[in-house]
C-alpha cells in the first residue's frame, strides 16, 4: 500500500517537473510560445510601423481634425469642438445633395463598369491571336491621371468646338450640350468614368476568367449545356470571388472620385455633379475650414466602410 | 617646399569647398496665373537677373488651381514660393491669416514711390486694415468687348436690358453667339455676374459695409443675367470659362463678352486671331460700371530675411516705371496712372483711354477673409438659377444670406 503510495507520488513528482521546468532552461522553455511571438512581431514590425506611420497616423490626424477648431485662419486643434463639425456639414441642405449624387454615381459607374468589363473580358477569353496587344491597349486609360483623363474629355466634350460634337452635326444629329446641361452632366461625367476605369475592371476578369478551371465546362457540355447555361451557372458563379473584390475596390474607387468632377464640371451645372469629395474639398480649401472638410470625409469613409462590410456579408453568405 | 605645396592645396580645397556656399545665387518661384500678363513678364526675366544676378522661375498655372496650392504652401512653415501673384479675391484672407509680410518697411527703406499706383488700386489690392502687404500688379477691371462688324452703324445700347435684347438677337440672326458667356459655377460666373449687378445699379454692401445684395436691382440683374445665358449665350455656357469664351470668340464664333478689359490685345492680334482681329472693340459695360480686379505682389511671412529682400527687389524692379512701360507696350494692363498716360503707350494702344475708362469705372466684389468661399456660395446659386433649378428671387435671397453669414464668420 506504501508502495503504492510512494509509486503515486513519485509519478506525480515526475509529471509536476515535467510540467514546472527548472532552473533558467526550463524557465525559457515555459516561455517558449511568447519568444515566439515576440520573434513574430519583430519580423512583422517594420511593416506595422509603416503601416501606422503611412495610414494610421493620417486617419488619426484626420479624426482629431474632424473633432478640433481648427480652420486655415485658426490654425489651432484647440478647443474641443465635439461633432460640431459633424452637425455643420449634415445641416447643410447641400450635403444631402451631395450624397444622394455620390451614392448614385458610384452605383451606377460600378454597374457599368462591371457589365461592361465582363463582356469583354469574356470576349477576350477567347480571342488567342493578339493577344498581349489587346491588353497593352486596355492598360493605357488606366496608366493616365484623372486630371488628363479630365482635360482631355474637356475639349473632345465641348459644345462648340469640340470633335464629338463636330462629328454629330456632320452625320446630321446636331451638338449635345454634354457639360452644360442639368441633365446631361451627371451621365457625361460618370461615362468618362467608366471609360477610364472600365479597363482595371476586364484586367483582373480576365485574370480571373483564365483561372476558371476547365473540367466543370467540359462536363456540362457532355451534358449538353448550351453557352448562357455555362455562363449562369458555372462561370459567374465561379468568377464570384473575383466578381466581389472588383465591386469592392472599385466601389471604393467611385467614392472617392474627384479629379473628374473637378477638371470637368466643378460641381455644376447647379449641384448636378456635386459629389461628396468636391463638397469635402470646397468646405476645407474655400470655405478655409480644415475641421469640417475632415469631418465630411469621415462621413465618406464611414459609408465605404459600411458598403464594404455588407458587401462582404452578402457575398461570404452566398459563398 | 612640400609643407607649402599641402597648405596652398589644403587652402584652394577649403576655398572650392565653400565656394558655392557663398556663391550661389538666390532663386525667386512664384506662382503665376497662366496669362499674357506672365508670359510678358517672363520674356524680361533674364534683364533683371542680369541686373541683380538673381534668379526668378515662374511656374504657370491655371486660376482655378492657384488658391488651394498657395494655401498649402503658406500654411507650412516655409513657402516654396517666395514671391507671390495675389489676387484681390484674397487679398482680405492672406493678411487675415498671417502669411503676407508687411511690405511698409520695405518701402521706408527704399524709399519707394507710391504715389503714381493708382488710389483704387492701392485700396483693392495693397492695402489690408491700415497695412500694406501687396504692391498691385496689373488690373484686370471688367469691360465689354463687342465685334464691330456684327454691329454695322448701330451704335452699343446704353443700358443692361438693351444689351441682353441685342444679345439674344444676335444669336437668332447673326449666326454667332450673341455673348460668349464663362458661367461655370464658381470664380467664372460670379465675376460675369458682378458686371451685370454693377450695371443695373445693385451692390453686394452698401458704404457703411452692410450686406445690400438682396435688393429689387440685384432681382433685375440676375433675370437678365439668366436671360443671357438661356437665350443669347452659346451651348454649354453653363460649364465654360475664361479660356473657352477667348476661343470662341477668337474662332468668329460670338458677337460679344463681358470679359477682362486685357483681352482685347489678344483679340485683336492678327496672328493669334486672324478671323477678328481688327473689328473687335473695348467699351464699358452698359449701364456704366463693371467689375474691378487685380493682382499683386506679397512675400510670405514664413520666408528667410534675405529671400524677402530679394523679392522686394524684384518687385521694386517690376513695378518700376520704366519696366511698366515696357510692359505696357506689349499689352500689360497698367495700375500706375503715370503708365496709363504715357504717351509711347497710348500711340501704340489708344485704346488705353477706353480702358482707363473701364478701371475708373470699376465696382470691387466684397474683399474679406471669405471671399473665395462667397464666390462658391454665390456662383451655386447664380448657376442653379441659370440652369432653372431654383428661382431668381431664391437665389439672390440665399446668396445675400449667404453673404451675411460669412461676413459674421470672419468677423
């Protein structure tokens, strides 16, 4: 029985040392998970740092802006100023504008883009001669600033003596008043839009397209799928990975659209093509009030932010 | 013999080393409106550098960009910029916000004349509650340039609403514009739309500095204003500017524009415009009063002692008589009377009677630290009111309004 009991307690000895380490090795050992990590963040902290200096030092500087006094006249974070700014930018009827065309630009740009840039990522799918030319071409509008994008539709765009124009009353159609019309301004400047972007939009669906496996197409036409059945219900739902980070980074993109406002309408004709951004721009650099353009462009990214959350919910939940 | 040898070598190495410390010439940049009054400047660059051995670099650059980039510059704690082109719009908040030097020291010391600037001048873009921060630079009052051809025998009709009438007529007979009208929503249609308020008697304040805006004349000036560009303006003046009304009517393209008296020399130049050089004219607007405008010269605050006494010396230079002659008789737009009246400049260019006429003559936007903000405020609601989006008593109500809360703001 003493045995028995010495037996036990020896066994328990040898598990507690196993468990407890001894002396400075075995304090190490017990520690050996945190010097790992500890090892890890080393590694890992050039690039935090970057990252906190390069974006999270702006957003923090950009939310202490949003909540300060500070104007280009008063050029002091002090005093408090709470939201404030929040409230002077919500209470201008302006604002609501401005968020109704920004919402609906983006919307309607992404679609676009989208639509367009599978049609003829799918086309080029299938195309194998000349290939590397096509994609040369389609790189050019998205290697080019907004602003040029900008000033050159300017003048393809005027009423007068702009070529399009020219172009139309020669083939008898007549000049459309493409910038200057309340109507017309919101479509001609979210066309230049898509015009510039739509490429980014059929390079990564293409990408994507060509790492489609091809086994599930050649079951289905065993199986006698014709092409659109493919195309619903292979190909789009394969491409929804790829289709959703599209969406996502261009919904971003539209949001923060700017330039283009800028160089060609400047917010008009009226508030037409008043965006948040140009709204955002016109409060900190005209209005000199740094406080409350921060504030508005934490509206947007909330909003983006938001966006992007619920898009990501939407798709992850079909997935 | 060695030891003299390395201590002459130890010297002459000492001496090339600091050599282009004290050698180095001094560099002026200056952010220039992309306008002929910079291009003539320019071309004289090299005689003042050969005269001071300092060097000036104009970088041009449109209107529209300037403000946001001089901000930036001037609100950091040194200015890439050391000589500044100031426009009078904000000659009320660069000295309001401390970015321009006080330029009467500079004055004292050289004994500098300012007599001859004209006094309007001086009041709209040099002088800032009671100091001086600008030496003005060239004028640029707003007057009527009208194509002599188109109006045959008749003569310019005296008041705003005849013109609009000969306006709209022009365009539904001559085959031409009948205005080449720069009302995209911001600097362009609210310096149009000064000329037209102006014209039919309104005021934005009145003299005790009081926001008068809201006035049956200020009414009357903007259904005119909305008249002209619905019915007698070209396609798309809703979006145009400056440089796209200059092309149209360079192009034979407009009967006339409300436009920067300045305009006329590039008009009538043959080789620049060939189709209407030589039938273009300069009158005051009708009614009798337009806008006033002009540009100066500052130096930033946040700026070396040596570099702003390099900028002063440029600016004495520049604005010296016999420079301003100079530039004068390549189409400047004088703000001295001495240069108005020179007699090489008026042989050259009698037309210069007509524009002393129009600067006389010339009304000021209100001059505060938000006037650049005003501008936006007004220029939305005269370019909703334009494109029928909301009513023209509306719109004069919300930009008096508009006014006064500003004007409270920078109180």
């Amino acid at each position: 029985m003493i045995d028995a009991v010495g037996a036990t307690r020896n066994v328990t000895r040898r598990a507690e040392s196993v468990r407890r380490p001894q002396g400075s090795r075995r304090w190490w050992r017990a520690l050996g998970p945190s010097r790992a990590r500890l090892t890890g963040w080393k590694f890992a902290a050039p690039g935090v740092l970057l990252i906190v200096l390069v974006m999270g030092f702006p957003l923090a500087y950009a939310i202490a802006l949003a909540l300060s006094s500070m104007t280009l006249l008063h050029p002091h974070l002090a005093p408090f100023a709470g939201l404030d700014n929040f409230a002077a930018a919500v209470a201008d009827p302006f604002f609501w504008n401005s968020l109704r065309i920004t919402v609906a630009y983006s919307l309607f740009t992404v679609a676009a883009e989208y639509v367009l840039g599978l049609v003829v990522a799918l086309g080029l799918n299938k195309v194998v001669r000349l290939k590397p030319v096509y994609f040369a071409i389609l790189t050019v509008p998205m290697a080019m600033s907004p602003v040029s994008v900008g000033l050159v539709w300017h003048m393809l765009l005027q009423p007068n003596l702009g070529i399009i124009n020219h172009v139309l009353s020669n083939l008898g159609l007549g000049g459309v008043n493409w910038l200057g019309s309340t109507r017309l301004a919101f479509w001609a400047v979210a066309g230049v839009d898509v015009w510039q972007q739509v490429s980014f939009v059929i390079l990564i669906l293409a990408a994507g397209l060509a790492s489609l496996p091809k086994e599930p197409y050649e079951a289905a036409a065993i199986d006698g799928a014709t092409s659109w059945q493919q195309f619903r219900y292979l190909t789009l739902p394969m491409l929804r990975p790829v289709s959703a980070i599209t969406i996502i980074i261009q919904l971003i993109n539209e949001f923060r659209t700017y330039d283009l406002v800028y160089v060609l309408t400047r917010g008009g004709p009226g508030v037409s093509t008043d965006i948040l951004s140009y709204f955002a721009y016109r409060r900190a650099f005209l209005g000199l009030a740094l406080n409350e353009g921060a504030a508005i462009s934490f509206v947007l990214l909330l909003i983006v932010l938001g966006l992007t959350a619920a898009f990501f919910a939407v798709t992850t939940r079909r997935s | 013999m060695r030891a003299n040898a390395l201590l002459l070598g130890t010297a002459c190495a000492v001496l090339l080393g600091t050599a282009p410390a004290w050698a180095e010439p001094i560099t002026l940049h200056a952010l220039m409106e992309d306008v002929p009054e910079t291009t003539i400047i320019e071309a004289m660059l090299p005689e003042f550098q050969k005269e001071t051995g300092i060097n000036v670099e104009f970088q041009k650059l449109v209107y529209s960009d300037m403000h946001d980039k001089l901000v930036t510059q001037l609100t950091g704690p040194e200015s890439y910029y050391n000589l500044l082109e100031v426009d009078f719009l904000w000659a009320g908040e660069f000295p309001a916000a401390g970015w321009l030097a006080d330029l009467q020291p500079f004055v004292d010391k050289s004994k500098f004349n300012l007599q001859p600037f004209i006094p309007a001048m001086l009041d709209l873009v040099g002088r800032y509650k009671g100091g001086l921060y600008m030496i003005p630079m060239y004028n640029y009052s707003m007057g009527l340039i009208y194509r002599t051809d188109l109006l045959k025998d008749a003569k310019l009709p005296p008041t705003l609403g005849d013109y609009v009438e000969l306006v709209k007529s022009m365009k539904a007979k001559a085959g031409v514009a009948g205005a080449a009208m720069q009302s995209q929503r911001g600097d362009p249609n609210s310096m149009e739309f000064s000329n037209f308020l102006f014209a039919s008697g309104g005021r934005y304040l009145d003299d005790n500095g009081k926001v008068a805006l809201d006035s049956p004349e200020a009414r009357t000036a903007l259904k005119l204003y909305v008249d002209a560009v619905q019915h007698g303006a070209q396609e798309g003046a809703l979006s145009a500017t400056l440089d796209d009304t200059l092309r149209l009517m360079c192009d034979d393209k407009a009967f006339s524009m409300v436009t920067y008296w300045w305009m006329l020399p590039q008009l009538d130049d043959a080789k620049k415009c060939p189709s209407v050089a030589g039938k273009v004219a300069l009158s005051v607007m009708p009614g009798g009063h337009g806008e006033s405008g002009g540009w100066g010269w500052g130096i930033p605050k946040n700026e070396s002692p040596e570099l702003q006494q390099a900028a002063w010396t440029f600016i004495e230079w520049v604005q010296s008589k016999k420079v301003e002659v100079a530039r004068a008789l390549q189409g400047h737009a004088p703000v001295r009377s001495d240069v108005f009246e020179a007699p090489e400049v008026l042989a050259k260019y009698p037309y210069y009677k007509a524009a002393e006429a129009v600067v006389a003559s010339g009304m000021a936007f209100p001059v505060f630290a938000y006037s650049a903000q005003y501008e936006d405020v007004l220029g939305t609601q005269l370019s909703l009111a334009a494109a029928g989006q909301t009513s023209v008593d509306a719109a004069i109500k919300a930009a008096a309004a508009g006014l006064e809360n500003l004007k409270k703001k920078a109180e």
